[in-house]
C-alpha cells in the first residue's frame, strides 16, 4: 500500500491519479452526471444502502445505466474503503462518494464511467462553526425550480450553487449560501439543509423543492424518537430571522448550529440552542462518536 488513496475506476481499484476521465466525456463537458455521497464514523461508513436507494433514484431520472447492481455498488464501495482506511488516523474519517457519467458523448455507444472515492472529513476547516455557529447569507442566486430540474436527484449540474457560494464569499467569506426558492422561502445550500425552531417545534421545507438529505430524515426520525414536534413546510425569512434556534444538516456537519441568517442572530445567540443540542447529543449516540467533539478536537 502506498500512500496514495485508490479509488474505482471504470472496472478497476487504481491510484487516484490514475483515475483519469476523458475530455469526451458527457459528466465533464455537461455535467451530465449523477452522484451521492456518505461517510464514514469511527472507520464505519453510515447508511450505504439509503445512499444507494437515492443514487440509484437519480440514475433513473437522468436515465444512466450504471452497468451494474446496487449490490455490486455497495461491494465496490466497501473494496475501497477498506483499501484507504489505514491512510487516515483513527480519529478521522471519510467522505465517500459513488459517480456515474453518461459516459464519451462522441461514442456511437457509451458505456457509463463509474468512480468510487475518498476524501478525508475537513474537521480543521469547519471546526469554528461548532463554537460560534455558522454564518448563513441568502444570494440573489435562486434554487432551480423543480419544474426545471428535479433538486430530488442529486447531480453533478451544481453551478446553482457555485454561483450562489461566489456571490456569498466575495461578502463574508465564513458565509455558508443558503438559496431561497422561486416562491421565495428559503430552500437549501450546497449539500446542506435547514431547520428552524420555533416555541419548541422544529420546521423545515418540504421535500419538493429541496434534495431530501440523509441527514436530513435522520434527525426527523430522532426528532420523533425524542418527542420533539416536526413539521415539514414553507418556511420564509420571516420565519428564520424570527426563529429561536436554527441548524443545517448534512453528510459532513451531520448537525451544525446556525448562528445568524444575512447577519441577523438567531434567537439569544447561543449555540447549539437547546433543541439543536439534543438532536446533536441524539446523532452522536447514534452514529457511536462524538460528531460535536470530533470538530472541536481540530480547533486550533
């Protein structure tokens, strides 16, 4: 083993600079491509088969055949996770993502490309958001309607975003972008989604307008085992800079308290909230690591 992590490729476990995609390919020069992302908790990697269900969802919305079966998936991705965990410290872990292109848009016949990689969590980067919260701003950027492109599929077309994120950190850079949608309530950020609390209930959008996060279904399945009231629904400014506590939830922050929205604080100013902290405490005794203390062992 050396000391570059491997990674699946086109039907072979190679070193990452070997996994080289075409400059005919449909995934580079469209974006005609779909993906999903999990990770990995003390070297365990979380909910693999939900991941799959929904990168399998997308393939046949965009209708890619991967050339293979979700159980063959799941083989290849458990291969080479396994393979790059003794590259990684004990106390870190993996993000780990599955991607399927089109495939070389010239070919009269294109076989898809199929990826499956690693890359390490950035506790470092992100370990201040668990101490002073993170910092939300709304862009102008809009989320793609869904009558446009369904945000239920999760794709590799994410310029939505980018520009939303250049626009935000030309601001603030510590700003994470959270879009409104074409009603204008607030939708979701790259790969994050949002909740607010309100009198002790806990709201969050409705699913169609937004990419229903992983994440997202676990804290609303803890939040029904703790008694805590969810309710799924249109949520606007109003409601977010009126809110007693809000978060984000997503593959990497798993829960990350949010402390202002375009600069207005949330609640009291206390992070986590009360709600937000036993939905954190929840998370981590259910994934079996300290998800709040894995961020903040990074602190400088």
């Amino acid at each position: 083993m050396t000391q570059e992590r491997v990674a699946y490729f086109n039907g072979d476990i190679v070193p990452e600079s070997q996994a080289r995609v075409s400059i005919r390919d449909a995934g580079f020069l469209l974006g005609d491509a779909v993906f999903d992302t999990t990770r990995t908790f003390g070297g365990r990697i979380f909910k693999l088969d939900e991941h799959l269900d929904r990168l399998f969802n997308s393939l046949k919305y965009m209708r890619i055949d991967p050339g293979m079966s979700k159980e063959q998936m799941a083989g290849l991705t458990m291969e080479v996770l396994e393979a790059n965990l003794p590259l990684i410290d004990e106390s870190d872990d993996y993000w780990v993502s599955q991607r399927v292109t089109r495939g070389e848009r010239s070919s009269p016949d294109p076989k898809p490309t199929v990826l499956v990689e690693c890359l390490p969590l950035p506790f470092a980067q992100r370990a201040k958001y668990y101490v002073d919260g993170l910092p939300i701003m709304v862009p102008s950027i809009r989320r793609t309607p869904p009558d446009s492109v369904s945000p239920r599929a999760k794709l590799h077309h994410y310029i939505n975003f980018v520009l939303a994120e250049l626009e935000v950190k030309a601001q603030a850079p510590d700003s994470w972008a959270v879009l409104l949608d074409v009603n204008g309530n607030i939708c979701e950020g790259n790969g994050a989604n949002i909740f607010i609390v309100k009198d002790g209930v806990l709201f969050t959008p409705r699913e169609q307008y937004v990419l229903a996060g992983i994440s997202r279904q676990t804290t609303i399945e803890l939040a029904q085992e703790l008694g805590i009231e969810l309710r799924e629904t249109d949520i606007d400014l109003f409601d977010a800079y009126t809110a007693d506590e809000a978060f984000v939830t997503s593959t990497s922050f798993c829960i990350c308290p949010v402390s202002s929205v375009n600069g207005a604080t949330i609640g009291n100013g206390a992070v986590p909230g009360p709600v937000t902290d036993r939905l954190q405490k929840a998370y981590s005794g259910l994934v079996g690591v300290d998800i709040v203390g894995q961020y903040l062992a990074r602190l400088d």
